[in-house]
C-alpha cells in the first residue's frame, strides 16, 4: 500500500500555476529525487504534503499508519535546551518506558503485590510487554546513537552542551536533519538536506540514507548526491511532473531522448496538418468537395500534440585570456598557516602548471579559502612563499561575494568598474540574464544566485588565465551549474578551484588536492579517482631501512605493535559482543516468557538483574567497537 498518494492536483499562486493536474503515489522504501528549475514549486509540493499548503484542487492520500518527517530548507529551530538533550528528546518514550518498567521492578518487590495473586500477575504482564517494547526501540543503544548520527553530521564534541539557540543558521539546519533522522520516520521529505554540510558529512548522510529502511522524497542540487541515493526522478516544471526510473544520471540522458522523440513526433503531425489544410483549401468548393469534407472531420478529432517546450533562458557563459601564461603557473614552497595556535596547515609544496584543473578538497574550517587568499595575496603566510610564472593574470570567485557594491545597480558596476559603453555592458549582462530593466536593480536586493551571476559575468571580464573559484556553484540552479561546469571544460587555461559540488568536481578536474590534518596531498585523475585510490587506501611506501635511523625504526615497531594490540583488541570485543548478545537474547525469551512470573518472584529478579547487567556491558562494548574501528 502506498504512503502517500496526490490526486489530480491542482495549485496556483497569482502569476503561476505550479501544480497541474498532477498525480503520483510513494511506496514503501522508495528513494525518489526532485527536481525542476528554481520556483518551479518544488517547496510548495513539500508543504502540501505535510499540509502547511492547501490545494486547489485534488486529493491527497495518505496511510493512517505512515509517519512523515520534514525538514523545510529555511528550517528554524530556537530552544534553550544543549544540542546533546534535543536528540534524546526524539527517544521519550524510550525514557518513559525505562522509568515505569523501575517503578514496577519496586512494585514487584512489595509484599501486598506478591501476596495478591492477580494483581502480580498484572504487574508481571505489563513488565513483560514493556521490556518487549524497550528491547524493540532498542532502549539500551540510545546515547550511542545520537553520537553516531552528531558526529557524522559534523559535530564534535564539545558541541553537545551547546544550547540550539546559540547554533548557527547552518548548525541548526545540521541538528534539525540530524533529529529527523534519529525519529525513523516511513517517509522522509528532505529539502536541500546537503545544505550547510562539508563533503564528509555529505558522504556519511549518503551512506546513512542508502541503509535507511524507510521512503523518502529528496529536493537537491547535489546531482552526485542524486546520483548515489535515488531510484526515480520527478521532474517538475512548468505545473508537470514528468517521471523518470533511475537515478539522476539516467535522468539527464532519458529527458533529452524523450525531447528529441517529442520535437519529431510534433512535427510529423504538424507537417500532416498542413498537408489536410491545404488539401481542404484546395478543394472544399470542388468535384472533391466530400473528401475535402472529410478530411475536416477526420481534423476535428484529430488529438493534437502539444507543442515541445521552448529551449529554456539560460546563461550563455564563457571564458577566455589575453594571453598565455608560462607553463609553471605556481609554484608553492614551504607555505605554513595558524591562527590563534591552530594549524590550518604546514610545508606546503605543490606545483600548478598551465592546463591543470585542480579541486581542493577537506572538511569545513581547515583552511581552504584561507589557502585561496593566500594565493591572492589577500593574507600573508607565517612562512613560505608562492611565486606566480611568466605571464599568469588570476580571476577570482569569492563565495562570500564580498568584492561586490551592495549600494550599485547591476549596470553601474559593470559599466563604471570596466569602462563599458552602456549598450555593450547590457549585452554582456543579457548573457548572464539580467535583461532590460533588471540591469537597474540594486545589488543589495539581489538573490544569492543572481549575485553569483553577476561574479560570473565580472569574471568574464577580467579575462584572467588563471580561474581561482572558491564555491562556484552555491545559489546556482542545475541548469546554471551545467552551463558553467560546460565553459569550464572547455576553458583552455589554468583552475583552481574549492568546491562540495562532487558531479561538477568529477567533470573539470584532472588533479585533487586534498587539505587533511594541516597537509596536502596530491591525487591525479577526477574526483572519482581521488575516491577511488583514498577508499581503497592505495599507497605506495618505498622504505630504506640502510638510510632509517633509529628514532625513526623504532617509531615505526611502536606503531606497528599499537595497531596490532587494537586490532587484537577488536577481535576480542567482537567475540565478547557475539557471546553476550547470544545470551541477552536468551534472558529476553526467558523474560518474554509469562511462567516466568508465576514461579518465585527471586528468580524474576535475578534473570533480570543479568539482563539488566549484560545491556550494560553490551552498550560499553559497542562504545569500543566504535572508538577501535573508527
């Protein structure tokens, strides 16, 4: 039985029908993906089917059983209470059935209990069906839950205590999916969940979400994230939602050939039409004046396609340079930087040569936009140096988006900062669309993609041979990121780039430099390379024992004895976790078992005390299994 199921829907604000006529219905354990451009309405769909929005027209169905988790892309959350105390919110009934199964363990041990035959026997039920219940919920793993989904949101530790209210716009959102997720809802609604999380965190939710037992619907501008958690796509534009049977991938292939197929079979019918008009033009008032007729008819009822979309508005974007640079574009040597006794990173030495397109890659706060502006000259180094080559002229996308006047209109700043004729300053900004009395609109008033726009049209410009782009991609719809990862392969100079977007990464890129721990590290190849080598952990260690001095051996033998102690150790407390798991499920039959309460109330309480006793040390075992695997 379905989920949910939306009816012969129908929505419309003043200006824009956003749904028309729409129908689907979600499975069971289904992973769907949608989409469609900017405003088409796919936060609108959300909110219908939570009921925030009311349709027009239509129906919606959903199971009396079914549980449905959101979480809105402007998500919201203000709560005096720590981080650590709002996850275990999620598990109250847990804690309700942990302190009512200690409230009946004292009534259990009260004379007038035992002494009352019926009344016992009552008490003993209802412990029975809780610890049935706790063991279901699985009662005992909680607190190792909630660190487990924190940590692999991106929390650490000393984040536990801090009150929601003092979090971060971006913490908030993290904290918010990461109670969604730890309430099991049958069916999640997921709006740009990727928002706000590093490409760790992003790769944890994705190994997280392809377990998931339940359903879930995802809006994303991730198309790698996409591409690894969903099984259908729905593609909503223009009021439809057109289906689609595989992942993000299969999407883009399967929309052009059924466009392509759609403009043919359009045209033949239009061609057929033309063809019966003219025929019954031609000889309506002649000796064929009956076939003329006919073919009329046969026109009426004709069903006629409806003809293919327009090709949409999009930026035609490009770059190109005054001149080459010498094949050496930088050359970093020993560069090293800390903040406030934090090493962001030390001895760095990499080299960048004309036609490289190179991704930084590492975890949120290490360090990468302040490598950039290292780069830029926009911040000194405590040591080392980077020396440009022969020839080299940089264009810089900041995310911050700072180099732009908030107080401007869009073709001021083009005009006045680039010495442009007004006429060739709106051609330009056309490109990026910013067309006719947009162009007068104040920056300040500007969307986040739009401002990004604006960067890309300055940026062109500049005509620099060497882009360094620092989250390119943040605020741009799909097809503004497709257009732009389109002019960057085909960009005949240098890149360097940070950025989370792994499908844009994984088309530009022919080197990665990972930022991990204060040091980088080079990767050849795309991005799916550098996964490829680091998931494997493909290294390539030449040792000289001759030229190893003695600090060194025997720094090496400690830490080969450390790893083989932890890994004896982790062999050790998987037996302990198999042998007590074994007999935890013994004691839980055992306890299951209602003649269990009809013989002596001290024999219920010593198999449970056991019990009581192996949770514990199972939920100590795990704990370790973590810390030694992790």
């Amino acid at each position: 039985m379905a989920l949910l199921e939306l009816r012969n829907a129908y929505k419309s604000f003043i200006n824009q029908e956003i749904l028309v006529d729409v129908s689907f219905q979600i499975q069971p354990k289904e992973r769907v993906g949608l989409i469609g451009p900017n405003g088409a309405g796919k936060s609108t769909l959300f909110k219908i089917l939570m009921g925030i929005e009311e349709l027009d027209q239509g129906e919606l169905i959903k199971s009396s059983k079914a549980t449905i988790g959101y979480l809105p892309q402007d998500f919201e959350w203000e709560s005096d209470v720590s981080l650590f105390s709002a996850m275990l919110e999620v598990f109250s009934e847990v804690f309700s059935i942990n302190d009512r199964l200690r409230e009946l363990e004292v009534e259990m041990g009260k004379k007038e209990v035992q002494e009352d035959l019926k009344l016992y026997s009552k008490v003993m039920d209802e412990y029975s069906l809780l610890m049935q219940r706790y063991e279901e919920l699985d009662g005992y793993s909680v607190e190792s839950r909630v660190k487990g989904v924190l940590k692999g949101l991106g929390f650490e530790e000393r984040d536990y205590q801090l009150k929601i209210s003092q979090l971060s716009g971006g913490q908030k959102t993290r904290a918010g999916l990461a109670r969604l997720l730890l309430t099991s809802p049958d069916l999640l609604l997921l709006d740009e969940p990727t928002n706000h999380l590093d490409l760790s965190a992003r790769e944890w939710l994705e190994g997280f979400l392809k377990d998931y037992p339940g359903a879930m619907i995802i809006i994303s501008h991730d198309r790698y994230f996409l591409d690894q958690i969903v099984t259908r796509i729905l593609d909503l534009r223009d009021g439809e939602l057109e289906h689609y049977p595989g992942n993000y991938s299969f999407y883009l292939k399967e929309r052009k050939r059924r466009l392509l197929e759609w403009q043919r079979e359009y045209q033949k019918q239009q061609e057929k039409i033309a063809a019966m008009e003219e025929y019954i033009r031609r000889n309506i008032a002649g000796v064929n004046s009956k076939q003329a007729r006919g073919r009329r008819k046969q026109l009426a009822r004709m069903e006629r396609i409806k003809r293919p979309p327009m090709e949409p508005n999009i930026p035609k974007i490009y770059f190109t340079f005054n001149r080459r640079s010498g094949k050496e574009v930088l050359k970093i040597e020993n560069l090293s930087k800390s903040y406030s006794g934090l090493t962001l990173f030390k001895n760095v030495n990499l080299n960048l040569y004309r036609g490289d397109k190179v991704g930084i890659v590492g975890p949120n706060g290490t360090g990468k936009t302040t490598f950039l502006k290292i780069i830029l000259g926009q911040i000194e180094p405590d040591s080392g140096q980077v020396i440009q080559g022969t020839g080299v002229e940089i264009s810089y996308f900041s995310q911050e988006h700072e180099n732009l006047d908030y107080e401007s209109t869009i073709i001021d700043f083009i005009r006045y900062k680039y010495r442009l004729p007004e006429k060739e300053a709106r051609s330009l900004l056309a490109r990026f669309l910013f067309t006719e009395d947009d162009v007068y609109k104040k920056i300040g008033d500007l969307s986040g993609g739009e401002r990004s726009r604006l960067i890309l049209a300055e940026l062109s410009l500049k005509k620099g041979n060497l882009l360094i782009l620092d989250e390119p991609t943040n605020h741009l719809d799909i097809t503004s990121m497709e257009v732009l990862e389109e002019a960057l392969v085909n960009f005949p100079g240098t890149i360097l780039m940070v950025s989370h977007d792994r499908f844009f990464m994984e088309r530009i890129t022919n080197k990665i430099w990972e930022l991990e721990n204060g040091r980088f590290k080079e990767y050849l190849g795309s991005y799916s390379d550098y996964k490829c080598k680091k998931t494997e952990q493909i290294k390539i260690v030449e040792v000289n024992k001759n030229s190893e001095t003695k600090e060194d051996y025997l720094r090496r033998q400690r830490k080969r004895n450390e790893e083989q102690s932890l890994k004896r150790r982790l062999k050790e407390v998987e037996k302990e976790i198999y042998q007590l798991e074994e007999a935890k499920e013994i004691l839980a039959e055992e306890l299951a078992n209602p003649a269990l309460y009809k013989r002596s109330e001290e024999e219920f309480l010593k198999i449970n005390e056991e019990y009581q006793q192996i949770c514990s040390k199972l939920e100590k075992l795990y704990e370790e299994w973590e810390s030694l695997v992790l």
